[in-house]
C-alpha cells in the first residue's frame, strides 16, 4: 500500500524514518510544504488552507492513508480533513501521555510551535489527561528555520536553547517532549544542555501504531528498537517518492538534501 507521510518541511522525515525501520516493504509518498514551511508562526487559518491544498494532491495519488507527521497541521487541520476525507488520516499530537505513563507524578516540559501551544487541541489534551499542574509548555519555533537550514548544532542553535531552557529547574522534570517532528534533529544539541536523566520522546511510534491499526499493516519483526541488530532507517532504502509543495523532487542535490536529513536522524535515533 501507497502511504502518504505530510509535513510542513522536513520535519515529517522523523517520522517518515522510523516508519522505514518498521514497515521496510511498504511504499512512501512524502510530501514537504516548502513553500509554506514555517507553519508553526501562521494564524491556524492559514495552516488550514495549506493544508486543504495539500490533502487535494495527496488523495489524487491514490493513497491507502494519509499521516499528517507535523504536530501544527493536525492541531490546525485533522479534523477538517476527517470531516471531509474518508481514507484513514493519522495526525500526531505531543507524547505527554507516554511521559506521564512512563514518569507519574514527574513534571515534563512540552516544546511545540507557538500553533500548537496555544491552540484548543493541546489544552484539551491536557484537560483530559488531568495535567496541568505537571505539563509545562514551551514553543521553540525558531528551531523550525534552524532545521530546514540545516543548522542542528551551530553555536546560534545552542545558545538559543540555553536561554530558552533557562527558565527551568529541571531537578523537577522527567522529560522533553517533543512536540514538534523538526525538533528530533536536535536532540544531541539538547542531550549537551540538560541533565542526564532528562529523556526526550516524541510521537513518532504512538502515530505509526495507529497508521498501522488504521491502515491493517503488519510491523517488522526484525525491529526492535532497544536491540544491538536493529538496522539504521537509510540502510533499508525502501520505495520513496518526494513532494515539494506538489512538484515531485528529482534533482541529484534535493534528493541528497534529503538524503542528509534521513543519515541526520540515523545519528538521533537513539538519543
Ligand atoms: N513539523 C511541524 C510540527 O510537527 C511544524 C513546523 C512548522 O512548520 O512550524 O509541528
């Protein structure tokens, strides 16, 4: 089956590439918005605009599912498209959950877009999962643009973070969440500033077990994501098509552009 992976930018690439490691046979469409990219600072109007357009190309391909790997655009746009699609859409939302699972009673620090944070969707989340006193939240936007720059580790991205996790005592915090698929490209950046026993977890493998319920695909059993023999994601090279805003990526230097990100998240996979 044709699985469609969305996202702003490169971003949804972190998710794009666990699923390789998980699901090698299948084949991938993955769809960067780089003419719209950063969404993360754009009135939810707008996202859900970009969105609309993006969806229409996306179902034209004959898709068996669509996963919206970007945080902001299903914050901004899942349920529009549930409401107007009927292929299995996968959105993501920031792993506060798993972290409250893994740490209870245990304060966790969640970095999303300036969207995410502040919109309905976060809040009920944290509602729901009775919260508030232990969920901080944070948006690191600009490490959208330092990301599709590809500036993971300059001194500008670390000086950045340090004044932004500044503001925390975290002797109190179990964990970052990463609540924004741009963010897994600095987690050794991160892994330098903060304290030892703070993890990092993103809602990488929560969406793709709900693709693969939703969508009745089979995981590897190969992977396993703890094991000394799990293989890295860009040595599987299974079948990918990339999309720029709707023009398909065919140049020598975009797709070793790309290629960079994928051998970037290779490094952070298991940080
Ligand atoms: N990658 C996106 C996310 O997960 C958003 C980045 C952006 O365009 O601001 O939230």
């Amino acid at each position: 089956m044709k699985i469609a992976f969305f996202d702003s930018g490169i971003g949804g690439l972190s998710v794009l590439h666990h699923a390789m490691n998980i699901l090698p046979n299948e084949e991938f469409i993955f769809y960067a918005d780089e003419d719209n990219v950063p969404y993360g600072t754009k009135t939810q109007e707008q996202v859900l605009g970009y969105v609309a357009e993006a969806f229409k190309f996306l179902v034209a391909q004959d898709v068996g599912a669509i996963v919206i790997a970007c945080n902001t655009a299903t914050s901004a746009a899942v349920r529009a498209m549930r409401e107007k699609y009927s292929l299995p859409i996968v959105g993501m939302e920031p792993a506060i959950k798993r972290a409250l699972d893994l740490f209870p009673a245990r304060k966790v620090l969640v970095t999303a877009t300036e969207i995410t944070i502040t919109g309905e969707k976060l809040q009920a989340l944290i509602d729901r999962l009775n919260a508030r006193e232990l969920a901080e939240l944070r948006a690191l936007s600009e490490l959208v643009e330092f990301a599709e720059r590809m500036e993971f580790n300059s001194a500008a991205v670390e000086n950045y973070l340090r004044e932004e996790f500044s503001a925390y005592d975290f002797s109190e915090f179990s964990s970052v969440v990463l609540g924004c698929t741009h963010f897994n490209y600095f987690k050794d950046t991160m892994r330098k500033i903060l304290p030892a026993h703070i993890k990092f977890l993103d809602g990488n493998e929560g969406t793709l077990n709900q693709l693969i319920r939703l969508a009745g695909l089979v995981k590897s059993e190969k992977w396993k994501v703890e094991s000394d023999f799990f293989t890295l994601a860009t040595n599987h090279q299974p079948l990918i098509t990339y999309y720029y805003s709707g023009r398909k990526v065919t140049s020598a230097k975009e797709l070793a552009r790309l290629e960079k990100y994928l051998q970037r998240l290779d490094e952070m996979y298991l940080i």
